[in-house]
C-alpha cells in the first residue's frame, strides 16, 4: 500500500496492461474509460475524493480500462489481493458496485434526462469540475444532447 502523487493527466493504467492495482483517492480527481475501435472515449466511472477506482478484471488478466487524472491527485494505490483482505474499504466497494449497478440498468432503461440527474445526485461535488463531453461520454449521449438535456432541465424546474 502506497500513497502516491499524480499529476493531471497521468495516466495510472492502459487498457491491456497487466495492472493488479486498486485506487482509493484522497484528493483530486481521477476517471476510468475504454476506447473503442473507431477512436471514441468512453467513460466508465468517475473518482473523486474518497472513492475507489480500478480495472473489475482479476489481476491476472490484463486490463480493460485506461484509469487517468482529471485533476493533480493523491491516491493511496494498493495490490488488488491487499485490497479485498481490507474490510474498511469493502463499505468503498460496496458503494462503487452499487453506483455501477444502478448505471448500467439505467443506461438500458432512463431517459438521457434521468440519466443527467442521476449523474448529478451521484457526483454533485464534479458536476463543475470535468468538461461537459465527459460527462457526456459517461452519459452515452454527445455533447449536442447534453446541452438539450440542460435546458429541458432548466424549463421543467
């Protein structure tokens, strides 16, 4: 277990790296996305202070996802076998499991509104802290749909 300091931008894992490594952020900001064939960003999740980010793959297979920092970070980074013996930090994977869940279902099922919601009761401190085609990525929806999705939620309130 170790704390380390990354720079914005940092990039912590590559998809296809072999990467056994959990991330419990301290300060700052970091994210976790793939790129498919055609060139396209896709996030996954975001990380802000005291959450956790890592690949869900064993740590014998390589990763599936690039983790960076969107902002200067500290994060502790500890070997994923360190990280399942740990019960303080289950209650942290428990939440970051649940948040996964509830998107996924979402994303098969909301409105791309619900989803803008659901994403601001989710990380209401990074709303102002990420560029809003991330946050459009995370939504699946372009960044042109984000900006309608903002105005139907300014008229309806």
């Amino acid at each position: 277990m170790k704390e380390i300091t990354v720079k914005k931008g940092q990039i912590l894992q590559r998809e296809g790296e072999m990467n056994g490594k959990v991330y419990f952020v301290k300060s700052g900001l970091l994210r976790s996305y793939s790129i498919d064939k055609k060139g396209k960003e896709h996030i996954f999740m975001f990380a802000p202070e005291d959450w956790v980010v890592s690949d869900n793959l064993p740590p014998d297979q390589p990763s599936g996802l690039f983790i960076d920092a969107l902002e200067d970070s500290i994060v502790v980074a500890k070997e994923k076998d360190l990280a399942r013996d740990s019960q303080m930090d289950t209650i942290k994977l428990f939440k970051r499991m649940g948040v996964l869940q509830k998107r996924i279902i979402m994303l098969m099922s909301s409105s791309a509104i619900e989803r803008y919601e659901h994403f601001i009761e989710t990380y209401p401190q990074i709303v102002q802290r990420v560029p809003q085609r991330m946050i459009a990525s995370y939504l699946g929806i372009t960044p042109e749909a984000l900006s309608k999705v903002k105005g139907e939620r300014i008229i309806k309130k």
